[in-house]
C-alpha cells in the first residue's frame, strides 16, 4: 500500500529547500504520494506565526494536511527541526504515522547542548536570524554551515535567496522555531513500537556534520533501538549533499518492512 509520504525541513526552511530531491525521491519510489509540508512561518505559510512549541507545529502540519485532504496512515521523512515535529507526531497521535525517516536531528534528554548544536556555529546561526542580515549574507552563511559540497553546490544560494526575497521569514518567527526546538523534550522510548519486530523508525546521520553531532543521533539510536545509518562524508543538509544515498537507505529500509 502506498501511504503519502509527508516531508518536513529545518529550522526557517521552507519546502522549495528540498529541491531536486523529491523529484529524485519520487522517481526512485513509484507509486509513492509525496506532500512537502511547510511549517506555520515559513513558505508559503510565512506570514503565519509560528508555534512556540514543536507540538503545536504537530497540530498545525495535521490541520493542513486534513484541509488538503491528505489522509493518514503517513510515513514521515524530516530533518533537523522537522524530525523534532516527526517525533512528537509519532508520540501524540502514532495510529496515523507507518514510519518517520529522521535525519541528522538532536533531541532532548539524549544530548547535551554543544552537541546539539556546535558552539562555533553559535554566531553564525544568531547572524542568520538577525533582521539586519542581507538574504545573501545569509543563504551563504547557511550553505557553509550545512553542506560540506559548498562550492560544488553553489549554485543553489541563488535560489535560496530568490525563495527568501519572495517568502522572508520573519525574526520573530525564526526566534520562535529556535525557542521551540531548544524547549521540546522527545519520549525516553521510541514512540513508534515496532511491527513483527521490524523498526518503525530509521535515523540518517552525517559523520561530519558541522553544525549538529553526529553523536545526537547515536544516542537517539541506542536508547530506541532503532537503526542508524551513517555517511561518511555529507553535512548536515544530507539529502543535498547526497540525495542518492538517502534515497537508498529509505529503499533498503523500506523493503524490511512490514
């Protein structure tokens, strides 16, 4: 059965930053239904507020998503922020979720805060943030932090500013995304129980991830005992560094499922 595939970015990302992965994401799972979400503040949805807390961005992504008229069950793929608003998806209301993919995220209790996001991006990120930044300033500033292909992938700092011409995220509302994922705390337990003994939720993690530990995502592993599985060298915007790769992973964990 092909369930909708929902997928959810990062922190001020909106859903054009997936760019030519969900082309490749569809091709690869034919059949498959692939709704990009945007978060209340961001996108399309950028003159909305933003939640203050993760759960309130679950509560908006399934209010969207029965507007649309999307049904659940879902499978979810997210990264950094949206795998948080995954996590919570899965704890309050795991009847509609038949698996979440989460990439390069850091949750509470499992890490510390320098791993969850590393002190020598502190500034760099509070600059991305500020109103007096210009959007090229920042796209670029974005692109180093998170993709470690930042001259082979250049070209993609021209879109991003367009998007962030078009669709500005506002400070405030930036400032409530970072509040409300510094704030959540995940479930100790996985929140998705697994089926016939098959997992119900896989991790992708970047080994050198220079702006979240790769250790974040270690941890999560251990304590749900689910699998992880790690690239050697993409950053922490995985599916730009290395869409094929994520795409693989999906497929062969896809096909151990139930």
């Amino acid at each position: 059965m092909h369930h909708p595939w929902i997928l959810l970015r990062g922190l001020t990302r909106e859903a054009a930053h997936w760019g030519s992965f969900v082309e490749a994401f569809e091709h690869a799972l034919p059949g498959a239904r692939v709704v990009v979400q945007d978060l209340p503040g961001n996108g399309l949805l950028h003159r909305a507020v933003s939640p203050a807390t993760v759960r309130g961005m679950v509560d908006a992504c399934r209010a969207q998503l029965a507007a649309q008229g999307v049904r659940p069950p879902f499978r979810v793929l997210a990264m950094s922020l949206g795998a948080m608003v995954a996590t919570e998806w899965a704890r309050v209301a795991p009847e509609e979720l038949v698996g979440c993919v989460l990439i390069n995220t850091s949750l509470r209790p499992f890490s510390p805060f320098y791993q969850r996001l590393r002190p020598a991006r502190y500034l760099q990120v509070l600059r991305c943030v500020a109103p007096w930044s210009s959007p090229l300033t920042i796209e670029k500033t974005v692109l180093r932090m998170t993709s470690n292909l930042a001259h082979a992938k250049g070209a993609v700092v021209d879109d991003w500013v367009a998007l962030r011409r078009q669709r500005p995220v506002s400070a405030s509302n930036a400032l409530r995304q970072l509040v409300a994922a510094a704030r959540y705390t995940a479930p100790v337990a996985t929140p998705l129980v697994p089926v016939s003994d098959s997992p119900r939720i896989l991790l992708l993690a970047s080994q050198n991830d220079r702006l979240v530990s790769c250790q974040c995502s270690q941890t999560i592993a251990r304590a749900w005992g689910v699998p992880l599985r790690m690239h050697p060298s993409a950053g922490h915007d995985l599916p730009l560094d290395d869409a094929q790769w994520v795409i693989g992973q999906v497929r062969s964990w896809m096909e151990g499922s139930p």
